[in-house]
C-alpha cells in the first residue's frame, strides 16, 4: 500500500507509513490543468486571525474573499471547479507552533481529550512550515496530508477522513495524476460507508441520499460495479429521495450500463463535468 502520508517527513514526520486509516481491515478522464497560480491571485485574499485551540497561538491565515467565489463547473463526486481562485488551496489552517492541523471547518471543533492526542503525536515532532503566497496545488496535497496526519492521530470522526482524503483525491486530479487520486478514493469510499453507518446526517451538509449517491459514484470511479449499482439503484428507487439526486444517480447508473463502459472508462469520467443549474446542487444539501 503506498503512504497516505509521503512527503511529511520533512516536516518532521518520519516513518509514517503502512497505517490503517480507518482503524480496521474492513473492506468496505480528466481535464487540463487550469488551476495555474499567478500574482493576481493575491488580489482575492485576505488575512483572519485565528485563536489555535490546542496552543492558544493566535496566527493568521489567508482567506478568500466572498466576491472570488467564482464557480466553473462541478465533477460527478461534488468536486468544484473554480475561476479566478481554487479555495480549496486554503482549506486547511496550520498552526506553526504546535503543528495542530485541520480542515477549516472542523479546526475549532477539536475536543479536549483529542488535544493530547495532538501534543503528543504532532507537537512533539513538529518543525515548522512557511509557505509561498500564493498556494500552489503541492502545497494544497502537502497541507491536507497534514490535516489527514492530526485527523488520524486524534481519532477524527470517519467523515471527517473521508472527506480529507476526498479533497485529496482532487487535489491530484488536477495534477492528473491517476494512481495517487484512485488511493485517496479508495480511501475516502471506505471512509463515507463508516459514516453512513455510525454517524448523524447531515454529513459535511450532505443530506442522507446525497450521501448514499456519493458512496455510490465513489464506486464507480473506483472500478466496483456492483457496488455502484446498488448505492445508486437504492437512492433510485427511496420514495423518500429527492428528484435531483434521484436524477445525478439515475445519470451515473447510465454510464455504467452503457455498452461502450469499461473500467478504463468508468474511472476516467470522474472528471466530466456536471452542468451547471442556479439553485440545483443547493437542494442536495442541508443549508
């Protein structure tokens, strides 16, 4: 199994590797890249303060300006394309005194018995990190990696690595790279199953069936056929889901009933693009 966390050593994480990030064995064609950094960039972001809730260090991160949200496009799994500025690049704050890392909305949502985890695990190793502004899509992986390493240590809810490691897998499909982003699905698929199973809705705002159609679409990008079909059949055929999800499964079923699919196919459609409807992918999610 390749490291979920390679290219933390530096950072004074050595040896990390051949982890299960879930705790147990259970087995639960892309687009150009055009997510170019340029000097412009710096134009949509601003500075926040922020109080680290392990440390008490207040430190400042960048932030994107609400008039910058410019959205491109959206792929089959949620996954945003963006103009003027990918925000995804600054999803994760860092705190550089005491390494304590997370997803923005899950930063101050630390409990107090998981502050240990992180003294111990993360503080104790930490080196420090400066990055350049603006942030490229390799400080965006280095970053969630981070984030994904204290999720891991502090025995973060399964959504909350699920949807690490889902923004992960993005993150190297902009890079178009296949392998890294097929790890970090797989990773995310098992992840999104263990919440459905454990966890209260919503989900990172993700209503129940929206859930069910991701685990679903998950599947399918990663190759498992009948799995696909099943999560996207039930979300089908509840009286109780939506029409426009019932139709995004519906559409998703399709493909993998269509007789030019082949697994080569399946997983290179993660990066066909979902058409844009005002008010559409809001309904799918609790506001």
């Amino acid at each position: 199994m390749k490291n979920l966390f390679a290219g933390l050593d530096k950072l004074g994480f050595e040896d990390i590797k051949d982890v299960e990030l879930y705790g147990n064995d259970n087995e639960l064609a892309p687009e150009e890249l055009e997510d170019n950094i340029t000097p412009k960039e710096i134009s949509h972001l601003y500075d926040k303060k922020i109080i680290c809730p392990v440390c008490e260090n207040e430190f400042t991160v960048k932030a994107i300006k609400t008039s910058s949200y410019k959205m491109k496009s959206r792929d089959s799994d949620f996954f945003i394309r963006y103009d003027l500025i990918n925000p995804y690049f600054y999803d994760v704050w860092i705190c550089n005194d005491c390494g304590y890392s997370a997803m923005k909305s899950d930063f101050l949502r630390i409990r107090s018995y998981q502050k240990d985890d992180i003294t111990n695990n993360i503080s104790s190793k930490w080196k420090g990190r400066e990055y350049p502004i603006p942030y490229d899509v390799d400080t965006a992986i280095e970053r969630y990696k981070l984030s994904l390493l204290n999720y891991f240590y502090m025995d973060a809810r399964y959504s909350q690595k699920a949807m690490n490691c889902l923004k992960l897998a993005w993150m190297y499909r902009l890079k178009d790279d296949k392998e890294n982003e097929q790890l970090y699905l797989i990773e995310s698929l098992k992840g999104f199953k263990e919440a459905y199973l454990n966890e209260d809705f919503p989900i990172y705002g993700m209503k129940k069936f929206t859930v069910m159609y991701l685990i679903g679409e998950l599947n399918r990008l990663t190759n498992n056929t009948k799995d696909a079909l099943l999560w996207l059949g039930n979300v089908i055929t509840s009286p109780m889901a939506d029409r426009k999800i019932k139709d995004l499964a519906r559409d998703q079923r399709d493909l993998l009933k269509s007789p030019e699919n082949t697994p080569d196919h399946s997983s290179s459609s993660s990066s066909q693009s979902v058409p844009k409807k005002k008010g559409f992918f809001s309904s799918l999610f609790d506001k």
